[in-house]
C-alpha cells in the first residue's frame, strides 16, 4: 500500500482494495485452519506434524497482526511495542517448555509408579 | 510495514511524542501485556501435558474436533467483520459500523455458545471438572480466561454499538441516556434467553423431542428472545443526526485491537490445546 496518496480517488481506491485485501484474508485464514484440521490425521511423522502445525499457525498470527490490525500500515513502533510483550512470552513458553520437558522434573508420581512397574517386573 | 503511512494515526486523538494516538498506544501496550499473561498460562498447560499424572482423562476421547473447528472458523469471520467495521469508520459510513459490530457481536455470542455448550457437555458427559485433574484445572483455567475475554469483547461492541446512536443535538443527551441503558438491558436480556432458548433447543434435538415439545417447556425463553429481537429491531433504527463519526475511529479501533487479539490467542490455543491431542 503506498501511503504517500492523499488525494480521494487515491483514497477511495486504496480503501476499496483494503476492503478486498481484509476478504481475501479471511478465505486465507480459513483455508490454512482447514489445512491444519486435515493435517492431524495425516500419517506423517510426529515432528513433521507439529512444525507444520506451528509454522502455520505462526503464518495465520501474522496475517492477522499484520493486516486485521493495522501493523502494517501503523507505525514501526506499535510492533515494536507488541514484539517485545511477545518475545518475552514466547521465551517464557520456550524456557518453561525446555526446563519441565527435562527428565529431572519427572514428576514423583510419576518415578514412583515406574518404580513399581520395574519391582513388578522383576518380582 | 512503512513508519511514514500516515493513513490511520490522524482520526481526531490526541497523539504523543511518537505521532501515535493515547488510545491506540495503551491498547497495544495492554495486548503485550496479555501476550505474557496468556503466554503462562498456555505452558502451564503444556508443561501437565508433558507428565500427565496416572488416572488422567484421554483428551481425544473428550475433545470434540467439530465444535473446536466451527468455533475457530466463527472467530476468525468475527475478526473480519471487526477489521471491516473499523474500515467503515474511517469512513464516516455509520450504518455500515453497525451492521459489522452487530455481526461481530452475533458472531462473539456463537463462539460463546459453543463453549458454553462444550463445558457443559465435558462436566457432565465426560466428567472433566475444574478440580478432578490437572488436565481439566489448566484447560479450563486457559480456556475459561480467553471466555471471559472474549465476553469482555461482546460487552465493549454492545456499549460502542449504542453509542453510536446518541444524538447529535446536546439537549438530548439527557433522554437519550435513559433510551441507551433501556437499550443495553434489552440485549442482555435477549442474549441470555437467545443462548437458553438455542441450548435448549440443541438439547431438545439430542433427546429427540418434538419441536412443539421444546417450544411449550421453553416459553417464557422463546418469547423473550423474540420480543427482546423486534425491540432490538426499533431501537437499531436512525432517525435523528448523530455525534457518532470519524471522530470515534480510534475508539473503533483501540477496540478491533482488543477483538483481533482475542482472535490471535485463540489461533494459538486451537493448535497447541486441540489439535496437538491428535497426534
């Protein structure tokens, strides 16, 4: 979108074609969700599933803040302002993720039910 | 992405040192914010998932792929009627607002619905309950938060909804208070007999009992929802000159903000709630 045209009939185009673009990213929206529906039932490996999953839904993500709510358009310092509550959340989901994923923080439940499994077994 | 594009920062707000009006400024400071906020509680989640407790309940066999796809589909469609109201806005097209936060807020109650309907059916068919796993205290606690978000969001549509028929002519601002809160009350009370009377009636269909059935134990709900629709209907009509214009871009869309957000948060836990339990 070129924001240097003030004059109407540019303005007039560029919010007919805002309209368009607002539509057809909505069908966008909609087709990858389907996509991402049909996707789980697909027999491919685990990993391939789930980065396509995430990549996808990171790609519905962006549409959305870049176009439904004007990112694109508005000042660099609105995404900067988001991008920074974001990457925190994103580190904290990341960090969260890799410290309980560890096999330390099995919980004891967890150790001791193994634990009699093994007693089971050998008994 | 331009800094320069001065097509959207000028609708008549008081803008800052960095050329970005107040409103929209604290919106996207408030939505990084939730992005953290939304951010634990999603991991909180993940994180139970990844050592689930012995006894915990099968989510494939709970969840239902459906509903959860209908929801989505009907959210983002909500988030298009929202992006294009804001778009109507800017251009002074009041009518067209209107009928766009009417579908957005019609469209927000839907999603509302289904999970209404999705609650009640895992506490009483499947027996999921806030408190008789972690899975149920973290799903509902994730999901129940982005509810009451986007209630907040249909709350906001309604008030900017009746907002924009306040009168131009200041003398009738007095009456027209009055008229507004008649007016909220009367889709508060529509909502909540429309959502009983559609449960109802989903409920009425699983037990398959006859539609003049449903109709006479659901009475006082039906008729509510459709007297409360017809005064909807004459309120909804114009006819005198509005304050409501370009000038309430910005509250449009400080608003949009809040709505797409709960849109983008719900895209995430669509993923990484439901679909990931497929695997």
């Amino acid at each position: 979108m070129d924001a240097n045209t003030d004059t109407p009939a540019a303005n007039s185009g560029h919010a007919h074609s805002k309209f368009h673009t607002f539509v057809q990213i909505a069908m966008i929206l909609s087709v990858i969700t389907g996509i991402e529906i049909v996707l789980v039932y697909l027999p491919f490996a685990k990993w391939l599933i789930i980065s396509t999953l995430v990549i996808l839904s990171a790609v519905k993500f962006l549409f959305v803040i870049f176009y439904f709510m004007h990112l694109r358009w508005d000042k660099v310092f609105c995404t900067i302002l988001f991008f920074i509550g974001l990457v925190l959340a994103l580190g904290t989901v990341a960090a969260l993720l890799a410290l309980f994923g560890a096999d330390a923080s099995q919980p004891l439940t967890s150790q001791i039910t193994q634990a009699h499994a093994s007693a089971s077994l050998v008994g | 992405m331009s800094s320069h594009a001065a097509t959207i920062d000028h609708h008549h707000d008081v803008t800052t040192s960095t050329g970005i009006p107040n409103k929209k400024l604290f919106m996207w400071a408030f939505l990084a914010s939730d992005c953290m906020f939304f951010g634990a509680l999603i991991s909180t989640h993940l994180i139970y998932r990844l050592h689930p407790p012995p006894g915990s309940p099968s989510p494939q066999k709970i969840f239902s792929i459906e509903l959860t796809s209908f929801s989505t589909f009907i959210l983002l469609m909500s988030s298009l009627l929202m992006a294009l109201a804001v778009n109507a806005i800017q251009k002074s097209h009041i009518k067209s607002t209107r009928h766009n936060l009417l579908g957005t807020i019609f469209f927000g109650l839907i999603f509302l619905g289904c999970q209404v309907y999705e609650f009640t059916h895992f506490v009483h068919e499947k027996g999921l309950t806030l408190s008789n796993s972690l899975f149920g205290s973290t799903f509902y606690t994730l999901t129940g938060t982005h509810g009451c978000h986007v209630a907040i969001g249909v709350l906001w549509l309604i008030l900017m909804y009746i907002r924009s028929f306040k009168p131009a002519d200041a003398e009738a601002g007095r009456p027209w208070l009055a008229v507004a809160f008649f007016h909220f009350l009367t889709f508060v009370v529509t909502i909540v007999a429309g959502m009983a009377t559609v449960l109802g009636y989903f409920h009425a269909r699983q037990l398959h009992e006859p539609l003049g059935q449903f109709v006479g134990q659901n009475l006082l709900a039906v008729g509510t929802s459709i007297v409360g629709l017809a005064i909807l209907a004459f309120l909804g009509r114009s006819r005198v000159p509005v304050e409501f214009g370009e000038a309430n871009a910005i509250d449009v869309e400080s608003m949009g903000l809040y709505w797409h957000f709960v849109d983008i948060v719900w895209i995430v836990i669509f993923t990484a709630v439901y679909l990931l339990e497929y695997l």
